[in-house]
C-alpha cells in the first residue's frame, strides 16, 4: 500500500478507521486515534519555561470519565472509600534527547494543587509506626498510657504509608519508565510453559522513574526517585521495606515543577548513565518502549500515555501494582540510513527520503499468522501507524557540535504489533 501524500497534523492525532470483512467468517470494524511517536534530537534548558519545545509533536492523554478503583485495588483495601467521581484530566508532553540526556516535559490541567510529597531520601520510616509509649481514650473517656514490650520491634502502622510512585496515595507528580530489555534478560518468565507471551501479566518496564515535588516541611525543592532498574528487586518502597544498593534518586538529573495557573508544568533531564540500555538501543538505531503516567491529588483517572491504545494491554507497567496501569508500549527506531536498514530487516516497509526531507513508505502485507479478523486489523493499524509517522513527518537537519556526529537527527517511533512479542 503505497503512501503518496498526507499532511501534519499539530495535534499529532490522526483518526483511523478500519474494516475487516471476511464474508461469513466475520466482519471487524476498529476505530483509533493513531500518532507520530517521535523523540526529537535537541538540547533542552531544563529551566521550566518550555520555550525550547516550540514546533516538538506533542504526545497528549487524556482522561476518559472513568475514575473507579480497579477490581485488584478494591481487592487489596477492602475497607477503603474510593471516591468514583468521573473526573476530566488532560497532559501534553513532549520528549527529546541528545548527547547527554534524555528530556522530558509536560503540560498538565489540574486545578487541585498541593505542597508536595515527602522526600524519600530522608524519610523517617520510623514516624509511620506507633511510638513505644502511646494514648488511648478507653471506654470511660480516661486516658490509658499504652507501651509497646521491651524487645519487640514496633511493626503497627499509626497513619498510613507515604510511596514514591505518587498514585498510592495519590500525589500531583509524574512517572516515566522505559522497556528496552528482551524477554531473556526480564527477571520473570514471559508466559507460563505452554502460553503464548503476554497471556498473563508480563514484566515489561526496566527503568522507571518518579518525578516528585518535594513539600515545604520536608525542605522543599524536587526529587527524582529511581523505581525500577534493572537488577532492582521489584518494590514499592514501604517504609522499613529492606533496601538495595539501587535505591534512591538520580542526583545528576534535573527536575523543574512548577504552577501556571491551574496548569502544572514538569520538565526533567535524565543522563544516559543513569539508563544505558536506552542509550545502548538508540545508539545502535533498535527500537525502544516508552510511557508515561501523570498522577493528581484530586482525581484517580488513569492518565498513561499508552491507556486504550490498540498496541497495548492491561499490564504492571508502573508502580504501584494494584492500580490501573497500561502496557509500556511505544517503540522507537532510529532515522535515515539506519532506520530504512532496520525497517528492510524487518521486511515491514521501505523508505526512501526526498528532496523535501520527508519519507514515503511502502508497506508489504503482515508476514505473521492472525488467528482472527482483528488479528488482521491489530496489524494494519501498526502498519498505518508506521507509515503516517514517516509520511507526515520531517526530518530536521543534524544539529550540534562534534559530539553528534554518532547520533541520529531524529529517534523515531513505530508502534509495532505485540502479537508472540514483548
């Protein structure tokens, strides 16, 4: 199906509709809102005015009226109130990178500010235990002195716990996390001996971070805390939980939070260090898998850029474990030489640049079996998602010092089926 014309969008959203129609086998019809997935090579000013954003794809969530507990979140606080409000949320966000960093921004509606979290990295764990003498108010409204036995550690929790992950309890921050590892190189198993990949809940994301504000009484300022790694055992940082030599934050990174209004606005630098398999797999021009979650005090929508998306699935994509969380689920392939190289591997497309520095795609057919029509309809949505990404969007000049010249202009992303794959 060759590509001959198209024109951009700055939404970056291009409604997609689509018809299967297998005669008596059946008949499929797939509606999405399909996107460039792009990270754009630039040097960006983490100063928190986002005038270095200008003319970047923005990549936008938005809540859609449903704000209930999960079944796995009721299940695990059976004497919880969950407010099940429908609560409206929208976030833009924009990504980029260079030499030296990986860049994250975010525009974020949100009307309910809020002083901030605790910082992790000095957090008393001890303060959310009862202390060894305590008061109760007994039955005859007197006052009894109660005091923990000599020896035995204080393990009741007098108020409930404060975690990184901004979304149990809920907090206004962000998490952002990566899946870059193939299935061999995951701490768990794929899928049980005679599944299929994915048939259950699958370990995907490798790093995971927790862009915080930090309040006042707990000095202020942010804090970028690191949740998963790889080597990291899986953990929601509960007070007193045991620790590992991966914990805490990312003191090279940059972090701005700050309000406009009822507009909150993030912008974070992460240094390839601290995440070298991204860097390793866009150096060599592979794909990566990308997501990002917003988190508001006042609302418990799900906000996660890969939420509802056809190329993802339910999934432990985020901390904490027993909220709503969606496939990480973007991939990305380098641009120019090395992208059209990867892509003829792959036997999915052929691209060729014109005079205009834009990209014309051929797709050939889904190579892989589909069980169903809306195997067949999956695929094609991936495909057309692929090649509207490469149509509609251009492809920039090179810009920088020697430091460069290793690095692509531009790492693009392709959604890919998730058919028999991470």
């Amino acid at each position: 199906m060759p590509v001959l014309d198209g024109a951009a969008v700055s939404s970056n959203t291009y409604p997609l509709r689509f018809v299967f129609d297998a005669g008596r086998d059946g008949r499929v019809e797939h509606a999405e809102d399909v996107h460039v997935n792009w990270i754009a090579r630039r040097a960006i000013r983490v100063d928190g005015q986002l005038d270095d954003w200008k003319d970047l794809l923005p990549q936008t969530v938005a809540a859609d009226g449903s704000g209930g507990p999960t079944l796995t979140e009721a299940a695990w606080f059976p004497f919880q109130k969950f407010d099940t409000a429908v609560t409206d949320g929208l976030a833009t966000a924009y990504l980029a990178c260079d030499a030296s960093n990986f860049y994250f921004a975010a525009r974020i509606a949100d009307s309910t500010p809020e002083d901030g979290m605790v910082r992790f990295e000095t957090r008393d764990d001890d303060a959310y235990f009862y202390p060894e003498i305590c008061y109760a108010r007994t039955k005859t409204n007197t006052v009894q002195e109660l005091t923990w036995p000599a020896g035995v550690r204080r393990y009741s929790y007098r108020r409930g716990p404060e975690l990184p992950a901004g979304n149990a309890p809920r907090h206004d921050n962000v998490q952002i996390a990566f899946n870059v590892l193939p299935p061999d190189e995951k701490p768990w198993y794929p899928c049980p001996p005679g599944t299929m990949p994915g048939f259950i809940g699958y370990y995907d994301t490798d790093y995971e971070y927790a862009l915080n504000p930090v309040a006042a009484q707990y000095g202020g300022g942010v804090e970028i805390w690191r949740l998963r790694v790889p080597g990291m055992p899986h953990k929601h940082f509960y007070p007193r939980e045991p620790k590992s030599p991966y914990d805490g934050p990312v003191k090279d990174g940059r972090l701005v939070i700050r309000r406009d209004g009822n507009m909150r606005i993030v912008e974070a630098a992460i240094p390839w260090r601290e995440i070298p398999e991204v860097k390793r797999r866009i150096d060599a021009g592979q794909t990566i898998k990308f997501s990002y979650r917003v988190n508001d005090n006042g609302s418990a929508a799900c906000l996660e850029l890969a939420r509802g998306r056809s190329v993802a699935k339910r999934n432990g994509s985020f901390l904490v474990d027993w909220t709503e969380h969606w496939r990480t689920s973007w991939s990305s392939a380098r641009s120019g030489e090395k992208a059209e190289a990867l892509a003829a591997q792959r036997g999915r497309r052929r691209a060729t640049k014109d005079s205009t520095q834009r990209a014309t795609v051929v797709l050939s057919a889904p190579k892989r079996g589909c069980s169903s029509a809306m195997g067949v309809v999956s695929q094609l949505v991936y495909a057309v998602a692929e090649r509207q990404q490469l149509l509609h969007t251009p492809i920039p000049e090179t810009q920088g010092g020697d430091n460069d010249a290793e690095w692509p202009s531009e790492a693009i992303f392709s959604r890919r089926s998730g058919h028999g794959r991470n």
